[in-house]
C-alpha cells in the first residue's frame, strides 16, 4: 500500500509562483512513474506533467516552459515547481504514482491551487 501526500497548494496572484510537493511512503517509488494532475470546477481531471523512473518528463502544451516536474528518490518526493501561474491554473492537483509492473496506481488527497488577483 502507498499513501501519497500532496502539499504546497494556496492563494497566488497572476503571474506569481508555487512549489508543490508530494511525498510517497513504501518502497517503489524510484521504480515509479510519477505525474501531477489537475481538475477545474466542472471539468474533468487532465495531466499537467509526469516524470518517469528515469527521470524523462513530459508536460502538457499549456503548461509547458512554465511548469517544472522534478523527482528526489532519495526523499520519496515529487515536486511541481508552477511559475507564471494564470487564472486558469486554478484547480485541485492530484499527484499520481504508477508502477504498472507492481500493479500500483495510486492516488493522492488534492491540494487546491487558486490563482486570483
């Protein structure tokens, strides 16, 4: 069983910047995938940017130059380092660990990331 823990979420101003971390317990994290997801009121959850086991990222196109996805191994913790952040950034974001050959697919709380002047 893996919990995952997200944090660093709140208030920001157009334009401003946030850090969010997510930490995982057990011991398959360096052999997961990680991804941070986000869902808008009344829209439906989308990736936002996923890192590999081997460190290979990928973001979605409106995030993309702006948003950074990073891993530390050693500390169990993905990290989503978000500047110039827009209103339309506003959302809960989910961190997700997937480890299909552990069949693990795991799922954190949300912390909610409102971005309003």
């Amino acid at each position: 069983q893996v919990q995952l823990v997200e944090s660093g979420g709140g208030l920001v101003q157009p334009g401003g910047s946030l850090r969010l971390s997510c930490a995982a317990s057990g011991s398959i994290f360096r052999f997961s995938a990680m991804a941070w997801y986000r869902q808008a009121p009344g829209k439906q959850r989308e990736l936002v940017a996923r890192i590999g086991s081997v460190g290979t990222t990928t973001y979605a196109d409106p995030v993309k130059g702006r948003f950074t996805i990073s891993r530390d191994n050693a500390k169990n913790t993905v990290y989503l380092q978000m500047n110039s952040l827009k209103p339309e950034g506003t959302a809960v974001y989910f961190c997700n660990l997937d480890a299909p050959g552990f069949g693990a697919d795991y799922w954190g709380q949300g912390t909610q990331v409102t971005v309003s002047s």
